[in-house]
C-alpha cells in the first residue's frame, strides 16, 4: 500500500469515527497481530478500530471496500487457528468493546454484542433461570463473536450441540458496509435460504457479525460426575464407544498420560501419573436417572479394565474436576510452545487415530499430548516444541501436516470447533475436494467480491 493510501485511509477512518476508536500507535498495533495461536506469519495493520457499534464497523468497511483494504475482525483473541492474526497493511476491527447482553426471559433468548464473553453470557441467563449451553474450555475469556466465527462447541456439547445450534439471528455487516439482519427472536423460520447458518462458522470472511439472538435453555441440573483412570488408551477408548452406543451423557471428555502429568503438575489434584487415559463424564439427567446412568458407566469402564472409578454429586467436587480439564491446554502449555490441532473422526474411529497420533509423535521425535471431547471424536492433539530449535519446529510442523492427513484418511475433519483459520488453510483443499472447495470460493466471491474480509483466512490470500 503507498504512504498516500495509508495516510487517507487513516484520515478517513479518524473522520469517520468516534474520538479514541482508532488506533495507529506502532506499539500498540502489536497487541493486536495475531491470536493465541502465535501465528508466526502475522502482519501488521494499519490501523486497529474498537468499535462500539453496528455504525462504528459500517463506516470501517465501507472505507476500506472504497480503498481496497483488507478487514481483519476481532474479538478476544482467544483463537487458537491464527483466524484473527492481521495481514500487513490491513485494518483490523476490534470487536471488544462490544459487550452488551439483554436476556428475554419470555422467549427464552439473549441479543448479545460480539465482545460478550460466553461465561458473561452464561452468567445472565443464570439470574432468570436460564442456560447458554456451548461451553469452549476458554468459556472465561472467549467471545460470543469468536465462537459464532468457529462454530464453538465444548464439553457439553456431546448432548446439546454446538454454537449454530443456539444461534436464531443475527446483524451483519457485509463486504460494502450494509448491515443485515439475519434470522431473528423465533424458533421456527424457513423463509428463504438458511443465511443465519452460513454466516455461523465462517470466520469472518462473508460478513461481521455485531449482534447476535441466541437461543437460551432451562438451567442444567446438577450433574453427577464420574471419573475414570484406565492402565491402557484403548481400553478408555473402548469405554467411550460402549458408553455412547448405550446412553446420553452431558459431557464425556478425554485425557492422555501427557496431559494428566501437566494438570498435576499445575493443580496438585493426586492424579494418578501413571494412568495412560483420564475418563470424565457427567450425566445431568433427574436423580435417579443420572444414578442409573453413572451406575452403567462405572461398570463399563470396569469391564474395559479401569484402575480407579470416581463418582461424585456434590457440585464443589465436580467443578474442580472439571476445571482439570478445562486448564488441560495451559498446563500443556507450560511444557513448551504449542501447535495447537482440533482434528475429529466418526467416533468407531477415535482409537485409529490416537494410535496414529501417537506413531507420528514417535516417527517425528516429538511429544504431542492429547485432550478430546471423547463423546464426539472431537480431538484436540497439542504438539510441544522448542520454538529455538530448528529441527524440532520443523518435525513438529510435519507432525502438524501428518496428523491432519490422518483425521482425512479416517473419514474426519481438520477442524471440529476451532475453525480453519490460517494454520490450517494448506489442507483444506484436500478436505472437502475440489467441487466443494469451487463452490465455497463462489460464495466467498458472491459476498466479498474484493476479498477484503479477512484475507487469508480459510481460502488463503486469493
């Protein structure tokens, strides 16, 4: 981009836009380059735009599609597939002031601004009542936009669904800066195409969603919590099959010996480090039905040889059980950097690809650790690495590549919940086969004729 461009655009951006919304300070741009997937190819922008309103990001895009400037949006950064990191010379428009909630309790919905959290919005329908189901590990600090853009899922969503599932409307700002309203406050509605459904899960690259109606539930029961340590992976593996095949359970999550070491290294819960897998499972149904369930359960893992079977309904217990696995990832983390992965198989196929998994970490000299939403066949292998060493950070880039083209050999997805972002644009081409791919790059170009919404993301820089 020429300087004259740059200092226009900054010019009109200021113009346009409420005093303090733009930001051009060269060390504050930094703290919005990349998401926590440390893309190691982020740009700089331009220029960064907190938003405010559905207004605010309106005048942003209709000066950048007038300049043909690229559109990075932005919510928390909690992203973990560099589907945020900026491109040089690009305006990112940050999403995190954002954050207004109003819940109906009538209709049982909530109209959320993109900054929302999704534990903020949690927290609201809990004073009527009411339950925002979705629930990423990064509930605390992730935002509604963020999981709208991935299609977000959790550990609940085995029985409720992920994020599209939840969504009824929404407000979006297209390529040339009209702003849609999509869907809206009604369970049933099939006039015209499933619009609100595309925009779910795009990333960013069709539109900008500043406001969205979600659909809201009966508070969740108590849950009762069982957790199971087994001497083998595939025993735990086998359990989680017979477990799915039979019954409903609200959360049924995974954890390999690697991950088990470092939440006891981070949380001290005497977790027993020589257990190859780590069983959590819950079942929220009524009392007695959840007594049954948890009763089934426990004897199933016993007959797929687990070492130590724990029950527990008091909701203190549960909750710090829980919480080990929601610290899953940063106590990975603390082992080194992260190539972050959430690659899912049809479920008769999970052991296939743990077991591949754990031949690439072993054929390519690194160590991956596995966290899963058992229930789903949605896992989340973490590759740790040295980022100094050189020939680590190249076996663990061909791990990377490795394991994505197992979950497509096995009949998965090289992403269940954490979007293709740009890390994983290189294999996606393979993934859904040149037709498929065609008619998604024609509906990019449908609505973004430009390609100025999020450049690079998913698609690559076309």
């Amino acid at each position: 981009m020429s300087d004259d461009r740059d200092a226009r655009v900054i010019s009109a951006l200021i113009a346009a836009l409420p005093d303090g919304s733009v930001i051009t300070n060269p060390d504050s741009l930094q703290a919005y380059r990349r998401d926590r997937a440390e893309d190691p190819d982020a740009g700089t922008p331009l220029a960064v735009v907190r938003a405010t309103s559905t207004e605010d990001v309106q005048a942003a895009v209709r000066i950048a599609a007038q300049e043909g400037v690229g559109v990075i949006p932005r919510g928390a950064g909690s992203g973990l597939s560099g589907g945020s990191s900026a491109v040089d010379g690009t305006i990112v428009i940050s999403l995190e002031r954002m954050r207004e909630i109003r819940i109906d309790a009538a209709l049982q919905m909530a109209v959320v601004q993109p900054g929302a959290f999704n534990a903020e919005v949690k927290a609201a329908a809990s004073e009527h009542g009411l339950w925002y189901p979705p629930d990423p590990s990064s509930q605390e600090f992730c935002s509604i936009g963020g999981n709208i853009a991935t299609n977000a899922g959790g550990l609940c969503c085995v029985k409720y669904g992920v994020t599209t599932d939840y969504v009824l409307g929404l407000t979006v700002v297209l390529a040339d800066g009209r702003a849609i309203t999509l869907g809206g406050p009604r369970l049933k509605d099939v006039a015209g195409l499933s619009l609100t459904k595309l925009f779910v899960g795009s990333e960013g690259t069709l539109g900008i969603v500043t406001e969205a109606i979600l659909r809201l539930v009966p508070a969740q029961r108590m849950p009762t919590t069982l957790v199971a340590m087994f001497p083998t992976v595939e025993g735990a593996i086998r359990a989680v099959v017979d477990i799915k095949a039979a019954m409903r359970p609200s959360m049924l999550e995974f954890m390999d010996r690697v991950t088990i070491n470092a939440v006891e290294d981070m949380m001290r819960m005497d977790l027993d480090r020589e257990s190859a897998a780590m069983l959590i499972v819950q079942s929220d149904e009524s009392v007695e039905v959840a007594a049954a369930q948890i009763e089934a359960i426990e004897q199933t893992c016993g007959l797929h040889g687990a070492s130590e079977v724990y029950a527990t309904s008091d909701p203190d217990e549960s909750e710090a059980l829980i919480e080990a696995r929601r610290q899953a990832i940063p106590a990975v983390e603390k082992r080194g950097a992260l190539l972050l992965e959430d690659v899912g198989v049809p479920l008769p196929h999970l052991g296939d690809l743990i077991d591949g998994m754990r031949a690439i970490a072993e054929a390519r000299g690194v160590e991956i650790a596995v966290v899963a939403h058992a229930g789903d066949g949605n896992t989340h292998p973490l590759i740790v690495l040295d980022p100094t060493d050189a020939e680590q950070r190249a076996n663990a880039d061909l791990a990377f590549g490795e394991v994505m083209a197992l979950a497509i050999e096995l009949g998965g997805t090289i992403t269940g919940e954490h979007g293709v972002g740009r890390l994983k644009q290189p294999w996606l081409a393979d993934y859904l086969g040149d037709d498929v791919l065609e008619l998604n790059l024609r509906i990019k170009k449908a609505l973004d004729p430009q390609n100025i919404l999020n450049p690079g993301a998913i698609f690559g820089l076309l």
